[in-house]
C-alpha cells in the first residue's frame, strides 16, 4: 500500500513539514509495511518558501526590512535552480502575524517590507520570482510594495502619498520610470493563496478587512480607496484589476502585482503542487492524507487541502483532510472531492490546548483513520 502524505501547515501550531512527519508517525503506527511518500504543501500563505525550499533543495537567505508598520523584522527569501528562481512570502515580511491583535489597523499598515524584500532577490541576479501571494496585515492594493520597487505612487502636488490603505485616497498618478530595472527581465508569479476579486463583498476590503482589524467605517474607506487605485492603474498601464481572479489576494496585492508590474497571478495551491511533483506522488498511490487547521467557508476558496483534493480526485485516489477544527456552516456536500473530513481534538479542550498538542493529535487521529480505511480496504480485497 501507499500513502501519500500532504498537510498544509496548522497555522500557529506545525508547519507543513511538522504536520508531515506526525502524519507519518501515525501510518507507521499503523503498518511500518505501507509507503509513505511525504509532500508538504502550501497554497501561497505562510510558508510557501519553507515548503519549496525543503521539497526543491533551496538556501534560504535573510535581511531586515520593515514591518507592516515600519519597525525592523528579520524576513526570508529562498533561491531554488541554482540561484535562478527567488521565493518569497509576503508574510514575511507584511503578515498579520507580525502584529499584536491591538496593533492591527489595515488603514495604517503597509506591504512597504515585502517590496525591500522581493528587491532584495533581484539583486541576486535571479531569472524567475515566485511570490507567496497570503496571510498579508495590509489591504493597501501592494502600494508599499510597489514603492519600495521605485513606483512612483504620488499626490496632486508631486509627493509620494502615505503609507497604508488610507493613503490611497490621495493617489492622483503613477510614476514607473524609476522601478528596479531588473523587472523588465524578470518573471513574476504570484501563488495566490485566495481566489477573491479585488473589490466586492468577496473582495479584500470587505471580506477580510474585519479580521485585519478594520472598522466597518474602516472597510467602506478602504474599499473606496481601492477602487480609486484601480482607476489610477488602468489609466497608467491599461490594467483592469477591478474584478480579475485573486485580485484581493494580500489585501490587494494581488491586483498590484497584476496590475503595475504585469505578474502572473496563479491558484498557490496549484502552483505549489506543481513545483513539489503531487502528480507524479499520486502514481500508484491508494490514499492521500492532508491536514489543515481550520476548514470552513475560506477554504472553499482554492485552500490547500482543495487543491489536493481536487487533483488525487482525477487520479481516482481517495483524500482524507484533518483539522484542527471544523466550522459549523460547513460540511461533506461543501467538500465533493473528500472522502471524509475529521477534526483531531478527541474531546473538548481550549484553543491554547489543542494548538499545543497538535502533533500528538494529528498521529492519533491518523492512526484512527488509517485502521478504518484498512479495515474497509481489506474487506473490498476479500
């Protein structure tokens, strides 16, 4: 038999590559006779460069640049292909999880960090960038990345505008005659870990301005000002990004990357399990297990375990999905390409608990899962 082991990370808890090997603990449990093929995935959030930097034998190298509110932090870039394709995560260097939950203010904060650092690997020389394209603080539309890239992004008057999705508002031209010159060669993906549109009520504003720490008041400014940034775009470069596919992603960064600098934008998932060889993991395989910390109505929106589940689905090989936990509004209909869906927590316990024993919960429900699909697996045999 084999198995084919593929979590996303559980977000404050394992990484991809943790959740992997208490995965595979589980299965060994099990029957230290089945094949374990071990691919951890990610779908453009937090931890695309860790996953394709252990998949693909990448360095990882580091720099300080600004937060999302313009202190120092310590962010990471990987170099894959011998140093001809950079990686990077914007959450990194703009993520939500680089602020205290007071701290949080999408008017304010800025993707100004992740632009230092994707300009950092173009001075390495690199022919390809792939850009993990989620889990932003900002919905800022990428002006702080573009910024730091040398777009001009300036007022009435000739001055830069301010930092934040508030400082849009003020945009009146978009200057690109001093952007870095090694754009004009480079290839840019986007892995965009969310499919929404840049405006709208499944837009970045709207959708995830609350939980970036918006305001209600605040989520109708800064949907105005990204609307206004779209005009601008269009009249600078003849980009709509008004309602292109993951336009939203990172709070806009997704149509910022489209829409000033010409990148791709891409499903992460897909372009993940590309890079890691899913398809070629899936031959001869009879069960794939991924893992996920929550599923709900987000991870409808082409999430990891999705993705996978939607490529073992054309192989005809059936995927088990573990979560942390499992949303009330949804269930087994909203999930087709699952053949069954299963929280770790055995019992009631608190968030900090559950987070904190994640791995053992993970080997232990797999163990679970595992004998039930051998038992079944032997009686079709017989």
């Amino acid at each position: 038999m084999r198995v084919v082991i593929a979590p996303n990370a559980l977000k404050g808890s394992l990484t991809a590559l943790d959740a992997a090997r208490a995965i595979a603990r589980g299965v060994n449990t099990v029957d230290r006779t089945i094949e374990v093929v071990s691919v951890p995935i990610a779908d453009g959030g937090d931890g695309t460069t860790s996953v394709l930097c252990a998949v693909r034998g990448g360095v990882i190298r580091e720099t300080i640049v600004p937060d999302p509110l313009g202190r120092p932090v310590r962010a990471s870039f990987g170099l894959l292909d011998e140093g001809r394709t950079a990686v990077l995560d914007v959450a990194s260097a703009s993520g939500l999880a680089l602020l205290a939950e007071h701290e949080r203010d999408p008017l304010l904060a800025s993707s100004r960090g992740t632009g230092k650092l994707l300009s950092t690997a173009l001075d390495t020389g690199v022919e390809r960038v792939i850009i993990g394209v989620g889990g932003s603080a900002t919905i800022d539309g990428g002006a702080g990345l573009l910024a730091a890239l040398g777009v001009g992004l300036l007022d009435d008057s000739g001055t830069p505008i301010a930092s934040g999705g508030a400082g849009l508002a003020r945009l009146a031209r978009i200057d690109l005659s001093r952007v870095h010159p090694a754009l004009a060669r480079v290839q840019l993906r986007a892995a965009c870990d969310v499919d929404c549109p840049l405006l709208g009520p499944q837009g970045a504003a709207q959708l995830f301005g609350p939980q970036k720490g918006a305001t209600p008041e605040g989520v109708n400014e800064l949907e105005r000002n990204l609307e206004h940034f779209a005009q601008s775009i269009a009249s600078a470069t003849g980009r709509d990004v008004r309602s292109v596919v993951s336009g939203g992603a990172a709070g806009g960064i997704g149509g910022g990357l489209l829409g000033v600098l010409g990148a791709t934008l891409e499903p992460g998932i897909d372009l993940v399990l590309e890079a890691v060889g899913f398809e070629q993991a899936l031959q001869g395989a009879d069960l794939v297990i991924t893992a996920e910390g929550q599923l709900d109505r987000q991870s409808l929106r082409n999430k990891g375990p999705c993705g996978v589940g939607r490529w073992a689905k054309r192989r005809g090989v059936p995927v088990v999905v573990l979560a942390g936990g499992i949303a009330d509004d949804v269930g087994p209909a909203d999930f087709p390409d699952f053949a069954g869906m299963f929280s770790i927590c055995r019992r009631p316990m608190l968030l900090e608990e559950a987070m904190r024993e994640a791995a053992p919960l993970l080997e232990l429900t797999t163990e679970s899962v595992l004998h039930a699909f051998l038992h079944r697996h032997r009686a079709r045999a017989g």
